[in-house]
C-alpha cells in the first residue's frame, strides 16, 4: 500500500482522533458513539495515515451501547471491535494534554453525546485545536462533537466558528433524540450566538461543510464524509 504523506515533508501523516472518555451524562450510561470513531479511522488507514486515538482521560474508551445495535451498528464499527490493532488504541488512547502536537498534521473529534461532558471545558482540547487550526492544519469534529469547538478563539480572541459554515448535531436531531433536557446546550442553538454561518439537512441525513480548514458533520452519517473531507485537504 502506498503511504501517505505530507507535502512538505518525507514523513507519514499523522492524526489524532479524539474520542470521549465520558461515561454517564446525567445517569444516562453513554459513552462514544462506535461509527464516529470506526467508520474515519478506516479512512484515514486506507489514506496510510499514522492514526492515534485519544481522550481526555486515557485509557479504555467508553461506548455508547445503542451504538452497537440493530443499523447503528455499521460494517465499520463491526470490523474495528474485531481489528486487534484497532482495538487496542481505543483500549489504551493516549491521554489528549501527552500529545505532542506539533508533530501532528491534523485532528478529528468523534462524538456520542458523553462529548458534552467532556469536550466543554477542556483545556488541552482548546489547546490542540487552537494551535492546528491558527497553524493552518485540518480541524473536523461530527455530530455533538463540535462542542469543543465552542470554546475555542482565533488569534485575535475571535469565536472560532465565528462567520464559518459549520454543521453539527440539531436541534429537532436532540430533540428527537429525547436528551434535550440532559445537555448544557443545544449545539444548533450554541453554534449560531457564536456567529457560525450554521447549516444543516433533514434530521439524519449526511451534511458536512468544509470553510477553510475547519471541517463539521450533522450527524454519525456524517463521519465518514467528513474524514473523506480531510484527507482531500493532506
């Protein structure tokens, strides 16, 4: 297989996927949605990139049980829980603040609503996405997982969605979903005071916007158009 490689560089492109290390949200037993996760990481594999997988916390990642049910569970998220190298990065992620990311060529944040617990408020996530995105390097996050891009700022201080197409999780998906009431906020809702050119489709269907290098999904249809996204941008 051809490996891929960085324009500038004779080196491997080298990715970080975030996932939630989250395991309740309000008594609700949750955790990472599995396709989020499954269906970019083969992406980024089939590209031959260098992949890692981290968390706030490290360690084992939770998973979302729903997630691995009936059409949910995805021909992706199959063959990952019996990929033995696959599985063993999400059974041992790198805890997110050891990440050296200066060496890092772009990151990718999966979901699951557990993200709302643990994307808010993250210092080293703030840090990584501020520093690859003022570094110019691809930034994308599906479904609820744009949520750690709200706490986020351009050099000049600057929401960072701040006039930029962005997609995520909507208001009718949450509502939907009956978790309304269990989130901080309702991401749509959140997304557009910031002063994101917010767009979206029909609940459940694929929509992902590319603005610059910052890439967002609506939803777990999303996920694999999104990682097909970043690796046009490598």
């Amino acid at each position: 297989k051809i490996r891929s490689k960085r324009k500038d560089e004779n080196k491997m492109v080298k990715i970080v996927i975030v996932c939630t290390s989250a395991t309740e949200l309000k008594g609700y037993a949750t955790g990472l949605w599995m396709e989020e996760c499954a269906g970019p990481y083969y992406v980024f594999e089939e590209a031959g990139y260098d992949i890692t997988i981290a968390s706030p916390k490290g360690g084992p990642i939770p998973l979302e049980e729903k997630s691995l049910t009936e059409y949910f569970f995805t021909d992706a998220s199959k063959k990952f829980l019996h990929d033995h190298k696959a599985l063993a990065k999400l059974t041992h992620s790198v805890k997110l603040d050891t990440v050296d990311m200066n060496s890092v060529d772009a990151i990718f944040l999966s979901a699951g609503i557990a993200v709302v617990v643990d994307f808010v408020d993250c210092p080293p996530l703030k840090a990584a996405i501020e520093g690859l995105f003022a570094d110019g390097k691809p930034v994308a996050a599906v479904c609820h997982a744009p949520v750690g891009l709200v706490q986020c700022v351009t050099k000049d201080g600057k929401p960072l969605v701040e006039g930029k197409k962005v997609a995520g999780f909507t208001n009718e998906e949450e509502i939907e979903s009956g978790m309304e009431q269990a989130v901080p906020f309702l991401l749509e809702t959140k997304l557009k005071e910031l002063g994101a050119d917010y767009e979206k489709t029909d609940n459940w269907g694929n929509k992902v916007c590319v603005d610059g290098n910052l890439i967002t999904g609506q939803n777990p249809m999303s996920s694999e158009h999104a990682a097909k996204e970043l690796v046009k941008m490598l």
